[in-house]
C-alpha cells in the first residue's frame, strides 16, 4: 500500500530535504499565477523537471527518490504549483519496523515491555511515529555495535583455542614425568624392563604430537570455512542503491582491473525500459563501446554505475529519470522520465 504525498510550492522559494523514506512524484500543477519552471537540484547539478503556463496548466512526472537522497526543489516564474505523488511501500517499511521493534525489545528487556503496557490508546498514533524515528536510529546503531560483537567473538574463539591448545600442552607436560617416573619406580609386579617403560614413554610423546598436529591442522581449515561466506556475499545479487539513487547488481564479479573514475572503459550492453522491458539499444558482439569513466561522455548512471567494476564483471544497472535521459527522453525510442535498466559486462579497462 502506497501513501498519498504533496506538496504546495510558493513562488521562488527553495524547499530542500534529506530524504527518510522513499517516494514518487507523479506530476505538477499550476496553482496561482501565470508560468512557473520547476527545478531540481541533486548531486551538486541543477535540472529542469517541467514548465507549467495557463495554456498547459498540468504536467505528468515518473520520479523517484531514495532514502538518504539529498534533494532541493525550487521554482522560477511568478506562479504557486502543486507536486504530487505518494510514498512507497508503507506496509513493507512498517513490517521492517515492527522487525525492528521486536529486535529492541530484546535488548531493552523488561523495561520497555512496561512502558509499552503504560501506553494509552488516545496516543496510540502519536507515539508510533516517535518510534519509526527512534528504531531507525537506535537499530543502526544496534547493527554497528552488532558487527563489533561479532569481532570479538572470533578474537574469544581464537583466544579459546590458544588457551585449549596451552591447557593441553600443560598435560602434555604433567603426563611425560609421570612415563618417566615409570622408568625409576616399580610396580605391584616390579619385573618390567627399563626398556618397556621408556617404550611406554615413547607411545605417550608419539600421542601428544598427533593431538598438536591435529589441533594445527583445524586452525588452517577454520580460516577457509570464514573465507566461504565472504564469496558467497560476493556473489550476492541484493540491489544495492548508490550515488544519485541508481540501483546495482552484480550477477558476475570480475578478477580483472577495476574501473575507475577517468580511465577509458570498453563495455557489451542492453538496455530496456523498466515500465515494459522493452530493448531500446544493444551492443554484445564486435567492437566494444569506449567511453571515459566520469568525463561526461555517457549518463550519469552510467559514470557512477560502471565505477567500481572489473574486467569480466557483469553489472545491472537501474537508473532513474534524473540520471538518465530525465523529462526530455530521448524519442521515440525513449520516452519522458523514464526508468532505464542496462545490462553491462566490462571488457576492457584503458
């Protein structure tokens, strides 16, 4: 379910923002006046979203912003216009929070299961929009200190083998003396040989030995077990949204050299509109496509997008409105704010 969104825009006023939750702008509106140009202003760049007059009073628009965007919309002309839109997803985010909230509860213990009980109804509504920002805050945090704990859980078990292996090595040592004593003290039956006891000695030391051998050979295997979900999360293929909201996923990382900002890359590619996954342009055999990485030779979706690849690497790359061809398209293959997906694989790095 999508929440409805608005704002009313007076003229030549600024109205900039950090973006906390995801959400669309589907068009603007002439409200008072006789001609107003919106404006956005991202990633230090300025652009031109729409121009609404009497005679075109309505403008449709298909743009979409990121949490953590930093976004500034502003107006020319002597005209007030409406923007509207809608969040997303607010039942998938309020799932997450209400994750969120039971992860808290488990740190915060009894305490905030009383506190929870002392609530009233009247301020039910209130309060939870107290909550979405303070578990927003306090979860991040929960998941910095989370990462350190688990540092020193593997500093605890590391320190734990060194003191099994001390341990053992201190029996290992109390043992010996007492294979050795063997060899002076005699037994109930006293007629074994000074030879059969040094043997029994021997056989102790020769166990000893194995047990540390196997002990080293359990520490080599443990670092490869580590290194399995390091690979694994490599080749994990969860979006990852970078500069200007444009969304990554790499389906083959790359051994190769890395891409990186003014160097010239040579990339295969398709490209399709996300709204009906129609292919607007390709190149995957000959020649590849060459092109300086930041210089401004090719979207912004790409000079951020391809960035960080490397060669034999394979990439898809989602890019907004804003960091494509934005409200003027490119026609009449594309058309106005629209959505581009690309496909890339990098095959060179110059």
């Amino acid at each position: 379910m999508s929440m409805f969104w608005g704002l009313n825009m007076k003229p030549e006023r600024k109205y900039s923002q950090t973006i906390i939750k995801s959400f669309h702008i589907s068009g603007v509106a002439l409200d008072k006046g006789q001609e107003a140009k919106l404006y956005l202003a991202a990633e230090k760049q300025e652009y031109i979203v729409a121009t609404v007059t009497k005679a075109i009073p309505q403008v449709a628009l298909d743009l979409n912003f990121s949490k953590g965007d930093r976004i500034m919309f502003y107006t020319a002309g002597d005209a007030s216009v409406s923007l509207l839109g809608y969040l997303h997803d607010i039942d998938s985010e309020d799932d997450e929070d209400d994750d969120e909230l039971t992860i808290e509860k488990l740190i915060k213990g009894k305490n905030s299961q009383k506190s929870e009980d002392d609530e009233d109804e009247s301020g039910e509504e209130e309060e939870e929009t107290d909550e979405d920002s303070q578990i927003i805050g306090e979860y991040e945090s929960f998941l910095e200190n989370g990462e350190e704990e688990d540092d020193d859980d593997e500093d605890n078990e590391e320190s734990g083998e060194e003191d099994e292996e001390d341990s053992d090595d201190s029996e290992a040592e109390e043992e010996q003396p007492k294979a050795k004593v063997a060899k002076l003290s005699p037994g109930a039956s006293g007629k074994k040989s000074a030879k059969e006891q040094n043997g029994v000695a021997k056989k102790e030391e020769a166990k000893q030995q194995q047990k540390k051998k196997e002990k080293q050979e359990a520490k080599k295997e443990q670092p490869k077990a580590k290194e399995q979900p390091a690979k694994q999360q490599r080749a994990s293929k969860e979006p990852r949204t970078i500069t200007g909201g444009v969304k990554i996923v790499d389906q083959v990382v790359g051994k190769g050299e890395e891409a990186k900002q003014g160097k010239r890359v040579s990339v295969y590619y398709i490209g399709r509109l996300q709204s009906n996954n129609k292919t607007f342009d390709s190149l995957l055999k000959g020649k590849p496509f060459n092109f300086g990485l930041g210089g401004g030779e090719v979207i912004k979706g790409w000079d951020v997008g391809v960035a960080g690849m490397k060669v034999g690497g394979k990439r898809v790359i989602t890019c907004p409105p804003h960091m494509a061809y934005g409200a003027r398209g490119a026609p009449p293959k594309i058309g106005p704010n629209s959505t581009l997906v690309f496909e890339v694989e990098l095959k060179a790095v110059h």
